[in-house]
C-alpha cells in the first residue's frame, strides 16, 4: 500500500478483478497508494471503461493502525 505505480502490474490487476466478480459479484476492490506519477488517473480510465466504478476504490496512503486492518 505503498503507491500506484506501472511497475506495481494494475493493469494486469484490473483485467484479472474482472474475472473475479463474474464469479462473484459482491467484491470489491481497493487500491491504496499515493499517486507519485499520475498514473492512477490512467487505472481510473481502465475502471471506468470497464464499468466497475462502483466496484473498485482508491484511498490513497493508508498508514499506521488503519494499514493494519485493512491487511
């Protein structure tokens, strides 16, 4: 939860959480990190083509006990 980054394989990630909810459409995902690079503006492009806006978060940095509860 360090930040969203290409190096990091979102699109990769984004494909797969497609798969994930047609077998089970009540998850959700959660994308943590700073944004060092403008890239989340990039997942967001790639969530939102794919329709699952309301599947997917993004919270920024989460640090300290709040990180630990969401591990």
């Amino acid at each position: 939860m360090e930040r969203i980054h290409p190096i990091k394989g979102l699109d990769i990630l984004v494909n797969a959480f497609l798969h994930v909810i047609k077998q089970n459409p009540e998850i959700h995902l959660l994308l943590a990190g700073d944004d060092e690079t403008g890239y989340e503006s990039e997942v967001r492009k790639w969530v939102e083509a794919n329709g699952i806006r309301d599947k997917v978060m993004f919270t920024g940095m989460i640090e300290g006990e709040a990180k630990k509860k969401f591990y």
